[in-house]
C-alpha cells in the first residue's frame, strides 16, 4: 500500500510542477486582457475539467500515442508517454490544469493595478515589473491553486487509465489501485487503507490551499 500512495504522490508532484509554468503563461492574458481570443482560450483552457475523463484520456492519446507525430518523436527522444508512468504524469497535469489557472487568474486580479504602473514608472520594463512585483504579491494563490491542482491530480482516473493503462509500479495511483482491488475477493482491507490514506491528504490539501488563500488575502489587505 505504501508504495501505491507514494507513486500517487510522485505523479501528483510532478504533474503540478509541470502544469505550473504553462498556468502562468496562460493566468496572465485571462486576467488582464479582453476580446475573442481570450474567451477562446479561457474555453479551452476549462474543456479537460467539463469533459468526461474517459475522452480527455482518449484525446491525450490521440496526441500522444506512439504511432502519432508528437509522441513518435518523444519516444525517440527516450520519452515514452502512451501506457508510461509519463503518461499518468501527463493526464493528471492536463486535469489539474484549470484549477491552476483559475486560483492564478483570481490571484492577479486581486493585485492592485496601480503597483505596476508605479514599477513602470521607476523605469523597470513590463517582464521586470512582473517577475519583482506582480509574481511575489500573486505567489501565495498561486501556490494554493498548485496544492488544489495537485489534490486533483491524487484522484484522476479517467484520463490515466486511457493514456498510461493500468501497470503494477509503474501507473497504478491509489484511484487505479482501488479499481483493480475491488475485482479482488478479500481485499477490502487493503481498499480501507488507500481510502483512508487518500481522505488525510485530500484534507491535507484543503487545509493548505485555504491557509494560503487566507494568507493571500491578509498580504493584499482584502480581508478586513
């Protein structure tokens, strides 16, 4: 069991910090600009947390799998992500992702504009401003949206079972696990531990995410 929730963890980890930066990059045009283009992102951007798992992991797969473009040259690069542990690391970041950027929008929204303009004004360029005043006053929601995301990423299912299969040690995360058990006559023992393991770090997480927010908003003074 215990091999199980540290993989779960591993994949959880590794997903959220390879969602981070790509949930930056797409945070910062939904929150401070307007127009088309924008919703059309924003739309794309919530389509893997309003579509059914089964077919985010189908289309991972129709990205990704072997005999596709892009997971052909991955593969020859030495990295497998069709039926890999690279590949549950892939679907949990893909399902996460919205998430993210939703507690990244809210957190660069809550930042007064008028701090940028007045590091503007001292004669720092627009990525200097954001890297030195915008990213540190934003971090603390960024960092709750990454615990949440990474919450999320503990429980994907759907996604991962489609692209990275069910392997032994290799992708079998607690949900997967508990899928396989429950096939199993007289492991509900077994079943009992992951549950339990799985709620005290959900909760966990939660605790977290709402002490960083909490934190976020005494920093940005909306809290009274």
């Amino acid at each position: 069991m215990s091999s199980t929730v540290l993989l779960t963890l591993w994949i959880g980890a590794l997903a959220t910090l390879l969602a981070l930066p790509f949930a930056v990059l797409v945070a910062v045009p939904l929150a401070r600009s307007r127009g088309p283009f924008v919703t059309v992102l924003q739309t794309l951007v919530w389509l893997p947390l309003v579509l059914p798992p089964a077919v985010t992991g189908y289309l991972l797969l129709s990205v990704l799998g072997p005999r596709r473009p892009l997971g052909s040259a991955l593969k020859a690069l030495g990295i497998g992500i069709a039926f890999d542990r690279m590949g549950a690391v892939v679907a949990a970041a893909v399902v996460g992702f919205p998430l993210l950027v939703m507690f990244i929008v809210l957190a660069l929204r809550a930042i007064d504009p008028r701090l940028a303009v007045v590091s503007r004004s001292c004669g720092r360029g627009p990525v200097e401003t954001f890297l030195r005043v915008t990213l540190p006053l934003a971090w603390p929601g960024i960092l709750a949206g990454a615990v949440l995301a990474f919450a999320r990423a503990l429980g994907e299912f759907g996604a991962t079972i489609v692209l990275a299969g069910l392997i032994p040690g290799e992708t079998d995360t607690i949900s997967l696990r508990i899928y396989d058990l429950l096939a199993q006559p007289g492991r509900e023992s077994e079943i009992l531990g992951l549950v339990l393991a799985s709620v005290a770090i959900a909760i966990l997480c939660v605790a977290v995410a709402q002490a960083l927010d909490r934190r976020h908003r005494r920093r940005l003074e909306v809290e009274p």
